[in-house]
C-alpha cells in the first residue's frame, strides 16, 4: 500500500496529515502506530482529514500510542494552513471531537485558532471524583519527587499544570507518565510543568498523554496560561515559550481562548506499507 500524506509542525511538534476526503485509507490502529514511531516516520500525532457539510474539514486526531485524542491546538493550525493554501481562504472552520475550531491565517505562516472556553469542573476533566482541581498534590517516593497544587484544566482534553519556581529541578520524563496515568484521571492526562518568568511569559515542559515528552503543545500553552490566569500569576495576552519559540495565547473576560503562533512549510511525503 502507497498513499500520498504531508508532514508539518508547530514549533517542532510534529504531524503526518492524511486527507481521506476523496481516497479513504483505512489504516488500522497497528498501522497508525506504525507511522508514528520514530523508527519508520515518526511524528507526535497522525491527522485525519475527512470530509465536512458545515465546515472546511473535519479533523480525526491519533497519539503516537495509537490512542484518539480530543484535540490538538498545533495540529488543527498545521490543518488550517494547508487548506488555506489549498482553496486561498484566510479563515477555516475544522470540526474536531473538541467542537468546531476556527482559524485565522496571517502573514508568515502565523496561524491563530480559536480554542474557545475550557472547562474547569472535577466531572469535566474529568476527575475520578470531585476534588479541589486547583490544588492536586502527587508524592512519589520512588522518583523522589512530591508535586503540589496542580491545577486540572480541560482544553478538548485533560490537563494538569504545575508551576514551580525552578524548571530544571524537574524531569518530565520521569514525572510525566506517573501523573498521566494516575487513578485521578480515568482518561489520563496531559502534564505541564511551568515557571512564570514574567506576567506575560512563561517557560513551560509538556509531557503528552498518549504520546510523551513533545518539543511544544498548543492545548498545553492554554491550559497552562488560564492556569496562570485563575491563580493571579499572569496577564493577558502571555507568551508560553517552548524549545524551538513560542506561542501567544489570548485569554478574554469569559475565559475564551485563542493561541496564535506560527507552522512549518508543508512538506508532501510518501507512505509505503
């Protein structure tokens, strides 16, 4: 089997895109995984797209585990470009599995989406059972490490921050999937830790559920600065600063957010089973 895909990312969070609205590919979970370890293409996520009555597209989102997810902030940018480019619109509306998705495209391949508001009850994020999802608290022994007043946020899917004063004290990749697949959450979570360096900056490490220690996260950048918000430690609009740059997230008065940043070239590839 051989089909034509792209490949692109936002600031080195990286996707495969697969468009079945005209050819359907029928990859199975195996398959999927396949393409996403580092091994044969690799990429955080496998994007598909399908066809749409109401809107540009609609988007199916896959970890690198095989796992679905509900959205991807830097994923549904990457989408809305190509077809931007596609069909010479400067707005496209995405259907996902975390609602309609809209986005704005900008000079310099700088694409802003609307995220819209989060949802921040304990049933929501969802939580095993109602506890304060501002002030969860994670001792591990064996890693050495105790993990206080995270703050659980669902941007399309679950997600926990930390904010800590010194970042490099911390390793992600030890603490990440101890707190992913923690009995709190039954549908895992993403987990962000993160240091306010200033009221519109934040530096900030993410460890994805489902596919783990990624170069950035646009649901993360969100997640992470209406954390910052509700706790008092930031303004709006705030910079989330990843490894390879960063993303500008705005946050209105009914906590309604948008994250504008920019992709990469798009890049057509060729997948041979």
């Amino acid at each position: 089997m051989e089909f034509k895909a792209f490949k692109m990312d936002g600031l080195g969070n990286d996707f495969i895109i697969i468009d079945e609205r005209f050819d359907k590919i029928n990859l199975r979970n195996n398959d999927i995984i396949k393409i996403c370890s580092r091994e044969f293409i690799g990429c955080d996520q496998l994007i598909i797209i399908r066809e749409s009555d109401r809107n540009d597209a609609e988007l199916i989102f896959y970890n690198s585990d095989g796992s679905l997810a509900g959205a991807c902030g830097n994923g549904t940018r990457c989408v809305a470009y190509l077809l931007s480019k596609e069909n010479n619109k400067k707005l496209i509306t995405l259907k996902t599995l975390g609602g309609i998705l809209e986005s704005k495209i900008y000079e310099n391949q700088i694409v802003e989406t609307k995220i819209g508001p989060a949802k921040l009850g304990w049933a929501d994020i969802p939580l095993k059972e109602k506890m304060d999802t501002r002030n969860l608290n994670f001792n591990f022994e064996d890693i050495q490490v105790e993990m206080k007043n995270g703050t659980a946020i669902n941007v399309g899917n679950p997600h926990v921050v930390f904010f800590v004063d010194e970042l490099e004290k911390f390793n992600i990749e030890k603490i990440g999937p101890k707190i992913e697949n923690h009995n709190f959450f039954p549908e895992k979570c993403n987990v962000t830790i993160a240091k306010k360096v200033k009221e519109n900056h934040i530096k900030l490490k993410v460890w994805e559920r489902g596919a783990g220690l990624t170069k950035a996260c646009g649901t993360a950048a969100c997640a992470t600065a209406l954390a910052g918000k509700i706790n008092n430690l930031i303004k709006s609009p705030v910079n989330l600063v990843f490894e390879l740059g960063k993303l500008e997230i705005n946050i209105d008065d009914n906590n309604f957010i948008s994250m504008k940043g920019p992709v990469s070239k798009i890049q057509e590839i060729k997948i041979n089973f």
